[in-house]
C-alpha cells in the first residue's frame, strides 16, 4: 500500500493527486499545482497573448495551453477513479472476530457486553443471546449514569459516613488493646529477664568466690614453691662461685657456708600438694534444683553456695532454701586417718575379746575374719590406693555391725548374770 501510495502522489505538491490533469508530454500533475505554475510562467512570459506557455515540472518542456488555461487539459480519469478506491479502502474497516477468520465484528452481544460476528451468534458461544447494534445501545444506555446517579441519596451517604466512622473507631479501640498486649509482654519478660539476670549474678558471684578461695589456697603454696626454685638457682649459682675460688682459705669458708645452706634447703620440707574439691558442680546442681523451677517459682529458685575443701570420704550438698537462706555445701572437717584408723583398730579389738570371753569359738572366728579384712587395709595403705581402703572400712563396720548384732543377747544375758552374781556376794557380806 505505502508503494502505491507513492505512484499516486503529486510530484509537486507530494499528495494524493487531487482532480488530476494531463499535460501533452503526458504526465499528470494536481489542476491547482498547474494552476500555480501557470501563474508563475505567465509573469515571465515574453509569448503572445494567445497562448500562454507552461513548463512541465518532470521533463522540463514546454507547452502552450489555450487562452482558457489549464480548464482545456483532460482529465486522467482512470487514475482519479484509483484515488477514490485507494481511498476507501484506506477507510479503518470494523474488527475481525478471533474465533472466525476474516468475520467483521458487527454486533453487540447484550448479555456479555461484548461485540460479536454473525457466526457467534448462530453457531459459536454467543448462540441465543440478546443482541443489538453497538450505536443504538450506546445511545440508549447514554442516560443511565444520570438515573444511577439520582439514586444516591443523602440518607445512604450518611449510613455510610457512620459505618466509615464506627470502622476507625473500632480499628483504634483494637490498636490500643494491641499496644496495650505489647506493653504487658515487654513488661512481664523484663520482669523475667530481671529475675534471671538476678539468679545468674547470685550464681557468678558463688562461683566468684569460689575462685577467690582457690587463689588464697594455691597461691601462697605457688609461692613458696617459687622462692624455692629461685634458692636452688641460687644455690647452683654459688656452687659454680666456689668452685672458681682459688684461695684454700675462702675456698674452705665458702664451702662451709656453702653446706650449711644446702643442707638447710634440702631440710626444708616441701609444700604439700592440696586436692581442692569445689561443690556443688554447677550442670549437675541445675539439673537437681532447677529441672522443676517455673515461672511462677523463680524468685524462690536456689543458688548454692560454692564451697572449696580438701576432697573427703564424704560431700554435703546445700543451697538456698525456699525460704532464702542459704545452707552450707561442702565437707565438713573430717578427724585425721590416722587417728580414725587407730580407733578403728581400738574397737576391733574391745570386740574381739569380749567376743573371746563370751564365745570363744565365735569369737575366734570372728577373729580370723578381722585379721583378714586388717591384712587386706594393711596392704591398701602400703598400695595407696584410697578408694579400695574406703571400701574395705565400709566391709569392715558391716562385719562389726553384724557381731554387734548377733552376740548382743549374749552380752546382755552375761551382763545380767554378772550383776545377780554381785548382788548375791554384797547380800552374803551383810
């Protein structure tokens, strides 16, 4: 189309020819751009009056049109007669439907406000539906808005004026109780932070304490241990001064000084190893204590009171009780082994004779089984191995407990006899 476009354009005015006319070198040009053109060439024409010259715009001839001007040349008819088509088919042409090629969408469908082509209608989708042309119900509905609107009355503008004004009243009233559940949940998990927070310093602060102890306990001994070190450096120091003195008599001197205190540094007895024992443990304390804590109960949780001590045969576990207070934990003073042991031994032997005196053939036996048990404590002592000497005093007391048990009748009954006995010689004497 552009390219016929361009065959049907003016060469002078470059538009669509308008009422064409065709010169005698036959090309056509617009009746009004000739006009003009004649118009120019008569203003410089030196030809008779007659006939009036004009050039033509494509070849440069010229012709002569008669007096009556450019009204005298044909018409080009058939390439008037291509405009006028060309024209009309450039006209925009309504739709095609989709559904079916090249089918004009020429109907207004009513019930799907939609345009449709004559197929829809009778055998597509559309099949039976109301239909009616565009323009027409364009034209009906035109006045429709107006009617719609004439019935919208104030009184529904106010019911919807208070719905608008109930809805933002609720919305706050339920944005205040939001804030309101924010501020009460900031407030109790403060207060629960502030709690535990509490519990956590009580805690450190034990534990705090518990190093403390562990510091006054090992330093002093670190030391000693320490100046220790720095005398025997010294003394090694000194040796090597003396053994470079060349004079016998500073020689002998020195050598003197030299003994006296090496002597007095081997003499001086070394600090003893202490095995602290720190408790409760802080897992195994939660797990006992705070495994149940709730909430509610969290003020009154325990905290311990961390406690350092020599490790014993037995611990006391402690803490703060419900009430507050705060119990002891650790061990408490133990009597040397020493002295436990030669106890020990004191009783085994008051229960081996009375056993003797009362049975003595139960007390033999039960003698034969002390002096097992006592080789067997013996040589714990020359292994030192502790634990198995615990148990072993453990065996021990239940063996003791035992004769205790089964000659206690005995002892009353030889108790009692003996005093009946007594009681007889007093009653002969008076």
């Amino acid at each position: 189309m552009d390219i016929l476009e361009e065959d049907l354009t003016c060469s002078v005015c470059y538009s669509l020819f308008s009422d064409p006319r065709v010169l005698p070198c036959s090309h056509t040009f617009c009746k009004s751009c000739l006009d003009s053109l004649l118009q120019t060439s008569t203003n410089y024409s030196i030809w008779r009056p007659l006939r009036m010259p004009l050039k033509c715009p494509n070849c440069r001839s010229v012709v002569e049109l008669p007096p009556s001007g450019v009204d005298a040349l044909p018409t080009n008819v058939s390439l008037r007669a291509i405009i006028e088509k060309y024209q009309r088919d450039s006209e925009p042409r309504p739709p095609s439907c989709p559904e079916h090629n090249r089918q004009p969408l020429n109907m207004y469908c009513v019930k799907d406000r939609t345009l449709i082509c004559g197929l829809c209608l009778t055998t597509g989708e559309h099949q039976g539906h109301p239909i009616d042309d565009l323009q027409a119900a364009f034209i009906r509905e035109k006045q429709t808005p107006t009617s719609l609107l004439s019935r919208l009355s104030e009184h529904r503008w106010a019911q919807v004026c208070e719905l608008a004004e109930q809805l933002e009243q609720e919305k706050t009233r339920c944005e205040g109780v939001v804030r309101q559940n924010k501020q009460e949940v900031n407030q109790f998990f403060q207060t629960l932070e502030a709690a535990l927070a509490k519990k956590k310093q009580a805690f450190l602060e034990a534990l705090d304490k518990a190093a403390t102890d562990v510091s006054r306990a090992y330093d002093p001994l670190i030391h000693r241990v320490k100046e220790l070190q720095e005398e025997q450096l010294d003394l090694v120091s000194l040796g090597s001064s003396v053994e470079e003195e060349e004079s016998p008599l500073l020689f002998l001197e020195k050598v003197h000084l030299f003994r006296e205190r090496v002597d007095d540094f081997i003499n001086t007895p070394l600090p003893s190893v202490i095995n602290l024992s720190i408790s409760p443990r802080a897992a195994e304390y939660l797990q006992q204590h705070w495994s149940a804590v709730t909430i509610g109960t969290l003020d009154q949780a325990p905290v311990p009171k961390v406690s350092c001590c020599s490790r014993c045969g037995g611990t006391e576990t402690g803490g703060e009780r419900a009430d507050g207070q705060a119990g002891h934990v650790g061990c408490e003073p133990q009597p040397t082994f020493g002295a436990a042991l030669c106890g020990l031994l004191l009783l085994l032997m008051l229960l081996l004779g009375a056993a003797l005196w009362m049975n003595p053939v139960g007390g033999a036996s039960l003698g034969f089984s002390l002096l097992s048990h006592l080789s067997q404590l013996l040589h714990c002592l020359n292994c030192d191995l502790i634990t198995p000497m615990w148990d072993l005093l453990v065996s021990l007391k239940a063996v003791t407990e035992a004769a205790v048990d089964r000659w206690r009748a005995q002892l009353s009954a030889a108790v009692e006899t003996a005093f009946q006995q007594l009681t007889a010689v007093i009653n002969a004497q008076l």
